[in-house]
C-alpha cells in the first residue's frame, strides 16, 4: 500500500491530488506504526504528517499554482542514481540482525537499564514519555529551539507578503494611469 | 554469499528492504522531479520510511508498546518494545515539520520572485538575467568582456 502510493506520487501530475497523496501516505505509515508498537510515534505522524503538513502544503497551493509542468529532464541519471544509492543500502542491510529478534545490538546495552530504572526514577508509565522529558530533557529543549527558529524564519519570509503584493498592485495600477 | 539467503534471512530482512525501496521512491521524485512542492513530497516520503526504518529496528516479536501498567507493577514476563528509537523519532517528526514549513514559506516567497515554481523555469529567468547583465557589462568594458 505504501509503495502503491509512493509510486502513485510520482505519476501524478496535479499538485493538490499530490498533497493528498502525501497525506495518505503519513496515515498509512501511522497504521503501520501502530503495529511496530510505536503508539507515541504514530499519533504524532497521524497529528503532524497527515494534518498540519498536508494543511500547509494546500496553503501553499493555494498561494502559488496547482499543476506541474511536464518535465523535460531524462529519467536515465537520476534513475541510476537511485539504483546506485538503492544498492548500496541493500549491500548494507546485509549485516543487518533479523527483524523483531530479541538479541539484536539495539536489545541489549541502553534498553534494559533504560526499562529498569525508569519504572524507580521516573514513575511514569509510558516509558516514552519519560525518557522523552526526564532522560533526553535537553533534546526535547533543543526541538523547541529548532521549532522556534523555522517559525521565526517563515514570518520573516512572509511578512512582507501583503505589502509588497499592494505595492506591486499600485504599480500596475499607476502604469495603466500613465499609459491611459 | 549466495548460501546465506535462507527463508528465515529473507522474512527477516523483508521490513528493510520495503522501507529502501520507499526511500528510493522518495529520492527519485526529489532528484527527477523539477516542481518544487513535489521535491518536498518526495522529501518527506524519504523522511517518513527513514523513521519507519528506526522504529522496525526497535520491534521485538512477542513484544508490546512500552506502557506500563498504571499501578507501577510490571511483570516480567512481558517483552516491551524498545522505547529508544520511539523517543528520537517523535523528536525528528517535529523537527521535520519545522523544516518543512519554512520550505513551504521559500517556495511561496520563490513564487512571488519569479512566478513559477518549476525548477527549469527558474534557471531559464536565471540564465535570461545573466545574459542581459553579461551584455551590459560588455558594452562598458568597451566589447572586451
């Protein structure tokens, strides 16, 4: 289903069925992290991926236009790169333990001590949650950071919107006064 | 290198194998693809099976999501999935928003300078700019430039 939509993307031409793609595709992932045991991570995907970013992206549809041009370029390089990149991550999962065994690398250092002691220090019952605000406080503080950055840079890029769009409207309409 | 492609390895490996495919779906819509909404799809579709990815290494078969039982008292023999790789990527979904936005806001702002969001169009009016401005600098260097 997921590769179905992924490919679906890329023939599609109209931007807004796009944009709906993509918001199908976060919910279908959302799905399948439900049964990856991941329920924090899912209802954060199903919050963000499939609500605020297909909001924004039609906002910007809205503002800018809804189709997509036919593009000129050749398919041949970048399907080589993709192969190439494509391969060489394939070469690597090689190494890679079996899925869902219990004596993976990932199963047996942080994981057991973080289960241990977060059930006497943090007394929270998702472990999530705990670690995400107790453990890794500072990670969560430097999101915030982040998050406040990106929405600091995109008032500043589209502040001006309105007042340059009038300004630009006087313009013509002086233009049209000047040639009439 | 052939004779450890067992069954098992295959089943094993299958979830991994799904999400390189998704990425690599992604990368080529962001590689071969000139409008610039499109590319951003396309980046987060890499994004989303890059997560997807991290959480199927956190998986364990028999396993539950790790939620305790409210009263504190765990019990054993129940296996809970590792909540490691869950706490970084709920961390990266929210910072993936971020980005994203703030590409949305320069391809709005990309609009409004050069009335297109196709990437071929832009270096078309890029090109015709630099044309122009080679000529004019040509002409008060005397033709020499």
């Amino acid at each position: 289903m997921l590769v179905i939509t992924a490919l679906t993307v890329v023939r599609t031409a109209s931007l807004f069925a796009v944009v709906m793609l993509s918001g199908v595709f976060s919910l279908l992932s959302a799905l399948l992290l439900v049964t990856l045991d991941a329920v924090d991570v899912a209802f954060t995907e199903a919050a963000v991926g499939a609500g605020i970013s297909t909001v924004l992206m039609l906002s910007t549809l809205a503002l800018t236009s809804r189709h997509e041009r036919p593009s000129k370029l050749s398919p041949v390089v970048p399907l080589f790169v993709v192969l190439v990149t494509g391969a060489a991550l394939f070469y690597g999962t090689l190494d890679m333990p079996n899925f869902g065994s219990a004596d993976a690398p990932a199963m047996l250092h942080v994981y057991p001590e973080y289960m241990e002691r977060s059930q006497h220090e943090i007394g929270v019952p998702n472990v999530v949650t705990g670690i995400l605000a107790s453990y890794r406080g500072y990670d969560t503080l430097g999101e915030t950071a982040v998050v406040f950055t990106a929405g600091v840079g995109v008032l500043m890029l589209l502040s001006g919107l309105r007042r340059r769009r009038e300004d630009d409207e006087d313009d013509d309409g002086e233009n049209q006064r000047g040639s009439g | 290198m052939f004779e450890e492609f067992t069954w098992e390895f295959i089943v094993g490996h299958l979830n991994y194998w799904l999400f390189i495919v998704l990425m690599m779906t992604g990368l080529y819509i962001v590689v071969a693809r000139s409008n610039l909404v499109k590319k951003l799809v396309g980046l987060n579709i890499f994004q989303v099976s890059v997560f997807m990815l991290y959480i199927s290494m956190g998986k364990i078969t028999g396993g539950t999501a790790p939620i305790f039982p409210t009263d504190m008292k765990v019990d054993p023999g129940v296996t809970y999935s590792n909540p490691l790789p869950h706490v970084l990527i709920l961390t990266a979904i929210v910072v993936g928003i971020a980005t994203t936005s703030l590409a949305l806001a320069l391809i709005v702002r990309i609009r409004e300078e050069y009335n297109t969001i196709d990437e071929a169009g832009i270096l078309e009016i890029e090109s015709t700019i630099c044309r122009a401005e080679n000529q004019l600098h040509g002409e008060a260097m005397g033709g020499r430039a």
